[in-house]
C-alpha cells in the first residue's frame, strides 16, 4: 500500500488537473484509449526489453514492499535492541530463542537466529554485510526499473504525436478523421508528460528515498547484533547505534534515557508491550512505558 505522502500527492496532482481541463471545458476530450495504450504500453514494453521479467517482478516486490519503511521510527529499534542487550547480558543469547519468531523485520530476526544458533562474531559479520549488499542489488534493479518506465513514457508521447500526425495528414480532407489524429497527436504528448512526471518518475524518486531509509536502518541493526553477540554494554550499543539517527531524534532520544532512573523495572513493562510496539511510533512506546 501507497503511504500516505505519496497518496495525497498523486490526488492532488490528479485533482488540479482534472479541476483545470473542467473549469475550462469537459474532461471526455481528454480521454483516449489508443493514447493510453501507446504510452503505458509501449513504457512497460521497452522496460521489458530492457530488463527480465523476473528482474521487474521482484522490483515492483521491492517498491511495495518499501512503503512500510514510511512508518517505521528507529528509536522504537533502538529501544528493543537495548532491551534485547540487557537481557542477554543477564540470561546469555539463548535466552532470545522463544522472542526471534515475533519480530516483524526479517533482516533482524535472521541475524539474532544466527547469533542465537552459535555463529562466530566473524562469520555473521559477514553474513549480515552481504545480506544488506544483496539488499543494495536489489534497491538499486528496483530504482532501474522505475527510471526506465519514466524514461520511455516521454519518448512513446512523442511517438504517439507522430503517430496521431501522420494519421491527420493522410487525412487532410476527412475533418472527422483530421480532429482524431489531431488528438492522438496532443493526448499521447500529454499523457506521456503525466506518466513521466507526476507518477512514475516521482515514483522512482520516492524509491530511492525509501531506499537509503531502508538501508541505514539495517546498518544499524548490524551494528546492534553484533554488539549483543561481543557482549558489550548495552550503553555502548547504543552510542554506535545513534549515529545512524538523525540529529533531532537522537537528542530526544538520548535526553530521555539521562533522566530514566530505573530501567529493569521499564525493561519488565516493555518485554510484555514488545510484540505490538515493535514497529510503533517511539513517541507512543515512550508515553505507554512512562504511564502507571
């Protein structure tokens, strides 16, 4: 599902254009099948040509399934791994085994099942950098792909125009068949503009967003799982993990736990909220440990 910065974009594009052509005249005139055929057609035709099939299934898997990040807080991660940390420290890795299962993110419940299952710092280290370089591969075919259909949608509008002229031109003396071409000639030109610039290459630019978003999150879960597998001090986790959130965040954050005083009775009240808080806002997880 579409987040809702992007839904509220598109709708809004849509709605000042739509609102545009009706204040002036009527919408119908706008409407051409065969327009629509050759720009949308003929973008996703020569992306095929471009790219595999399977290559494009999994970019469009990857684009859908980046509108979660949207919603996604870090310092919600922060605070399940710093819980995680201290748990471990008193009970040993082992003591995670029954809680992997519940977590949502599948980067993280891959690297605590392997750090759970015995793997050498070394050897998930690397394991968790390849994923997040797979994941990279996969980021940047998803970003061409998307490029690629807002590449091409300009260039079949004007094919379509050429089309739509040549269709008026050997109809000169037809004024039924001249205003046809006429609007194949001016429609494919405007939808192929709109394809381009109000849906797919804003698309792929929210992709890319999404993207850096999705990466920096598992870099710092990284940082988090091997931190719980040396068995540093969950402060120092923490302090690694912080670069990873932005400047503002990160002061909250960090202002928040200097006046916490006492953090097992907190870590007790949040280890039975987890499960349903673990992709929540961290300012709601804040205000439901703070209460009672």
């Amino acid at each position: 599902m579409l987040d809702r910065s992007t839904i509220i974009g598109l709708v809004i594009g849509f709605t000042l254009i739509v609102g545009s052509i009706m204040m002036e005249g009527s919408i119908l005139i706008f409407l051409s099948l065969s327009s629509l055929f050759i720009v949308v057609g003929g973008a996703m035709a020569s992306t095929m040509i471009s790219f595999s099939i399977d290559d494009i299934k999994t970019s469009f898997k990857t684009f859908m399934g980046l509108m979660k990040v949207t919603s996604i807080d870090l310092r919600t991660d922060m605070e399940l791994l710093s819980m995680f940390a201290r748990r471990v420290r008193t009970g040993g890795l082992l003591i995670l085994d029954n809680d992997i299962k519940h977590l949502k993110d599948d980067y993280l419940k891959n690297g605590l099942q392997l750090a759970v299952d015995g793997f050498k710092e070394e050897s998930l280290d690397s394991i968790l950098a390849d994923e997040i370089k797979g994941a990279e591969r996969d980021l940047e075919l998803a970003a061409g792909v998307m490029n690629s259909l807002a590449t091409y949608g300009p260039a079949f509008g004007m094919i379509g125009t050429i089309v739509g002229l040549v269709l008026m031109l050997q109809n000169i003396s037809d004024p039924e068949a001249l205003g046809a071409g006429m609007a194949v000639a001016l429609l494919t030109t405007l939808y192929g503009s709109m394809f381009a610039n109000m849906i797919v290459g804003p698309l792929a630019a929210k992709l890319e967003y999404l993207s850096e978003i999705a990466l920096n999150r598992k870099r710092m879960f990284r940082v988090g799982i091997l931190s719980i597998v040396a068995g540093e001090n969950p402060r120092i986790m923490e302090k690694k993990m912080l670069i990873h959130i932005d400047p503002h965040s990160r002061a909250e954050y960090v202002k928040h736990h200097e006046e916490l005083k006492i953090i097992k009775q907190r870590d007790e009240k949040f280890y039975k909220l987890w499960i349903e808080q673990q992709d929540k806002e961290w300012e709601n997880l804040k205000e439901i440990l703070k209460a009672g």
